[in-house]
C-alpha cells in the first residue's frame, strides 16, 4: 500500500503533506529530524491519511491535496478537526 498522509507542526500549526509506502516509518523519520524539508517543524502529529493501491494513484493525489483545490478539499475533509 502507499499512503498520502497530512502532518501537523506542534510548534506552529504548519502542515505538510507527503507520500510513502511506509506509514509509520516515515512519520518516524519527520519526529526524529532526518527529514530535511520538516525538520525545524518539529515534532509532528498524524491528522489524516488516505492508502492506495498504486505508487502513482498515491503521488498524484498528494500534488493534488498541495494545490489551492487540493488545500480547499483538506479545509473541507478535516473541518471538525480545524474547528
């Protein structure tokens, strides 16, 4: 499976948004620092993730979640959560 997955910055709210075949050990890898680009976000909490099938169906759907629709559709998916 991979997975798309949503990651909100504890120390100021940031989120990032990210793809992986291995859920738990990339969310591992942004808390302990050895992601560059979250680094000095850290640490972070899990608040969404969605698995595919397929590598491309995932990559695609997280350029999507990265654009202005996709931000609108996270706003919309999370709602309760932001509230």
């Amino acid at each position: 499976m991979y997975y798309v997955y949503i990651l909100q910055g504890l120390k100021d709210n940031s989120l990032y948004v990210g793809h992986t075949s291995n859920l738990k050990k990339r969310f591992d890898e942004h808390n302990s620092g050895k992601s560059l680009a979250t680094k000095s976000f850290m640490p972070y909490k899990l608040i969404f993730y969605e698995a595919f099938i397929n590598r491309i169906d995932a990559k695609n759907r997280e350029e999507y979640l990265k654009n202005g629709w996709g931000w609108r559709s996270v706003k919309k998916i999370l709602n309760n959560y932001f509230n």
